[in-house]
C-alpha cells in the first residue's frame, strides 16, 4: 500500500509549531523543527514490511499549503496519517475536510495525544478514517495496514484490529477497546533516516550545541509517569525501554553512517540505574563518547554526582529537568514527588559534574499566587546566575485534555474556554487570581536572567571550543529573543 506520513503546513502569524515530539505544544516565532521519532519509527516500520511510504513533513520543510497538495497528489497515498495535537485539531480537521472532499478514496488516520483523550470528537468534526490511541501508534498503524491489505479494497475484519483503534461503521464509531502498551521495543527496528528526511531537523533546534544533530527514544516514556500536567501520560501510562546496548549501538551508526555529532535521547526520563551503568559503560569501551553528545532527560533527586559524573564521562553534555515551580505546594499537587531543595541540590550536583542543566518551569498554576510566582521566578534566576542550569524554557500552564490536571479544573469549574485553538500557550486557559500580563511578564523575567551579567560572565569563562560555542551562545541569543516576542504583553 501506499502510506503518506502527513505534517501539513499550518501557516500562522503566530510563528512555527512545535507539534510533534513534544509533551506541551507552542508557537516559536523562531524556526524549530524537533525530529518526529514515534513516526519516524511508523514510516520505518511500514517499508520493511512492503508498503510504499512518503515522508511528507510540510512544517520543517517549509511548504506551501499549495505546494504540500501538489506533494501529496503527485505520490497518490492510499493512507494518509497525521499526528495532531490539542491547539492545532481543529485546523487538521479543516484539512481532513478538504483532503477527504478532493480524495475521497484516501483513508485518513489521526494520532497523537489530543486524540487519544477523545478519540470520538474528531469523527464528529470531520470525515477522519480511522482514530489509532496510544503511543504504540507505530504498532497499530502496521495492524492496521495488513487488516486493510487482507480487506483487498474492502472494509478491514474488526476482529483483525489490535486495541485501540477507532474506526467507522455506518453511522457509528465502534472501537477494539482500550489501547495496550505490551509491545517488545527490543524488536523494534532502528529508524531509517533517510526515508525520513533528518537533515530537515538537524540544525534548527535550540537544543543542539553542535550540529548536526537527531532525536533517539531509548524508552516509552517517563518511568515517573504521575505528573498531571503532561500530555504524554495521556499516551504513555506504563513503562518499557529498549537494550542499552542495542542504543549504543544505534548511536554508533548514526555517528558511521551520518555523521552527527550531537544526539537528543527524548525518553521521558531516561532510565537510571543499572541500565544508565551498562549505557555510559558501553558509550566509553567503543570510544563514542569521543565522538558525539547525548542530550537527555531525567528527573531531580534520582541520581547522585557519581552517577552524573560517570555521564559526563560517557559523552553526556545536556540533561533536561522538570522544575516546573519552587513552591513545594505545587510540586506536591503535580505529583512530581520531588522537594524543592533537591531542585536546587540536584542542579548543583550534575552541573558540577560537568553537565550542562537545562529546567522547564511554568506559570499560571490556578492555585498560586503572586509571592508564589515571585519565588519561582527568583529560583530559576537563581540558579542561571549560579550556573546551575545553563539554559531553561519557560511556559504558560496548559490543561491538555485527558491529563488529571484536566479533569481537575474542569470538575471545579476553572476551565475558562474549551476552543481548543486557545489551549496553545498565548493566553490563559484556566481561572486564576493573577492577572494574564502578570503570568507572561513573569515569563519575560525568566528570560531576562540570561542577559544578567553574572551569566554572561559565567558563559564565557565556561567556553571549551570558543568557534563552536560562539555559534551556540548566538543561536541562544536569538532563542531568547524569540522566547521574548512569544510571550509579549
């Protein structure tokens, strides 16, 4: 069969949306483009089992709505899919209308975490084919292909579906029931970059020091997995990840084969203990460590300095934490089973190990107030100036449906809007005591703790390669800008 793996544009004043790979969504006013892994590994998986698939990714390749149409007919797929998320369903569903109204023969698929959540609104909202929840979606597109390929151009067996797919019948949506996580990730191929077109995300990506760069996921996806504002709980409930020695070895080809010298393992958190032992342990022996960088993300108070420093050793340069606020309150309401002291400690540690530290916070929580925003802001100023944390990404809260934040403020009437365009981080979602321009200026603060002269100094006595890091201070020079216009008052 012939699969089209979908990103149609979505132009916008707005700037660039960072849809795929990410578990909250934005617009960037500066160009960034995150490697779609999940269905990388789809459109993967497909051509090893025979179907014809085009890689046809509109955002990063910056089409045209017109030229993107001209791409998609000039390839005649017989099954389109497209990831969606919460901000942008509703100009997808506008798209699947056109799409379906101009190539009526084509089965549309939808994925991704807004629809796993509420998988029978799209069928409402538009003439969407087939709805595959969870995020195994790469397994259920393959059972779905082979259900369509036996159908020899009728309707697919039911019986045939994995759980989890929602399609069709008449005038109802009938459903395989509640999608499963209990795939062997061990068996799962390494993706085919080519197919997928890497180099359109090798450059722009703010997280990369040095290009270029890809994405890997050694597991799916956070062994915390409790957080109640993240989307991708929604998707990922349990937790499985793949041999360590088996990444090592992906990450051989991609430095042989590609050439990239700098790679993101976007894991939820990357698994800690023995298998983190086995991984840096290999990532030395075979000399990799040398040769290329790994980005990851983990959680505060999981490990001590020896284990980051044995991570430094292994060719780790960034670690991503979730600080997401220092009042212990919140953190406490989240889930995140984390103190606030050992934010501040686990900083310290790992960037005295040589890691650079990168933390999200956010702002907006209902429940807080404005000293509760002020100690947020002042602590990740803090630990900027400190050189605790070398980079950081500062966000508005989002109550993604399907997350227990949702459902949440949605009981206690503390939803202000369910158009889900607005759920896209401009504005304010959620009832709460402090004024929007209060929140956004609070962000601006954050951003502003970069252009502190402590932090300045702190950058440049910390330069190891004064050519390539010169290029990466510029590029995060012009992130903040962006990060600044993004969140404007």
């Amino acid at each position: 069969m012939r699969i089209a793996i979908a990103y149609p544009p979505l132009p916008s004043d707005k700037g660039v949306p960072l849809l795929s790979q990410n578990r909250q969504f934005q617009w960037f006013s500066r160009p960034t483009y995150i490697y779609p892994v999940v269905p990388a590994l789809a459109a993967t998986q497909a051509r090893r089992d025979g179907h014809e698939v085009a890689w046809l990714d509109g955002i990063a390749s910056e089409w045209s709505p017109e030229t993107f149409d001209a791409q998609l007919d000039a390839f005649g797929p017989e099954v389109v899919v497209i990831e969606t998320k919460t901000p942008v369903v509703g100009r997808h569903w506008e798209i699947i209308r056109a799409m379906k109204a101009r190539r009526p023969g084509v089965a549309v698929v939808l994925v991704g975490d807004h629809v796993t959540a509420l998988p029978e609104e799209s069928f409402v909202q538009c003439p969407v084919d087939y709805v595959l929840t969870g995020g195994d979606y790469d397994f259920l597109l393959l059972n779905l292909l082979a259900a369509m390929q036996a159908a020899a151009g009728g309707a697919p067996d039911p019986a045939a579906f994995e759980p989890g797919i929602y399609w069709r019948e008449g005038g109802a949506v009938r459903n395989s029931g509640p999608f499963r996580l209990d795939h062997d990730l061990k068996r799962v191929p390494w993706i085919d970059r080519d197919l997928t077109q890497w180099r359109l995300y090798a450059e722009k990506n703010g997280n990369y020091r040095r290009t270029p760069g890809t994405y890997i996921m050694s597991g799916r996806d956070c062994w915390h997995g409790k957080c109640t504002f993240c989307s991708w709980t929604t998707l990922y409930p349990t937790y499985r990840a793949r041999d360590p020695k088996d990444v090592v070895d992906e990450i051989g080809d991609l430095i042989e084969r590609y050439g990239v010298r700098e790679i993101m393992d976007d894991t939820g958190s990357l698994p800690a203990g023995a298998w983190l032992k086995t991984f840096c342990e290999e990532m030395i022996a075979r000399g990799y460590h040398k040769r290329v960088r790994i980005d990851c993300n983990m959680r505060f108070g999981c490990l001590d300095e020896a284990a980051y420093r044995l991570m430094r050793k292994a060719g780790f340069r960034l670690v991503l934490f979730g600080l997401e606020s220092a009042n212990q309150a919140t953190l406490d309401r989240l889930v995140k089973a984390l103190t606030v002291s050992q934010i501040e400690e686990g900083a310290r540690l790992a960037s005295r190990a040589g890691l650079d530290v990168h933390v999200t916070v956010m702002f907006g929580y209902p429940w807080e107030g404005e000293r509760e925003i002020a100690n947020t802001v002042s602590l990740a100023r803090r630990l900027l100036r400190k050189g605790y944390a070398y980079t950081l990404q500062v966000t508005m809260v989002v109550p993604y449906p399907g997350t227990p934040l949702f459902r949440e403020l949605d009981q206690a009437g503390l939803l202000l809007t369910r158009a889900w365009e607005e759920y896209d981080m401009r504005r304010q979602v959620m009832a709460s005591g402090v004024p929007e321009e209060s929140i956004k200026a609070a962000v601006r603060q954050v951003y502003k703790a970069f252009l502190h002269p402590e932090t300045i100094v702190r950058r440049i006595v910390s330069t190891r390669d004064p050519l390539a890091d010169l290029a990466f201070y510029w590029r995060g020079f012009l992130s903040v800008a962006g990060h600044l216009r993004d969140f404007k008052g």
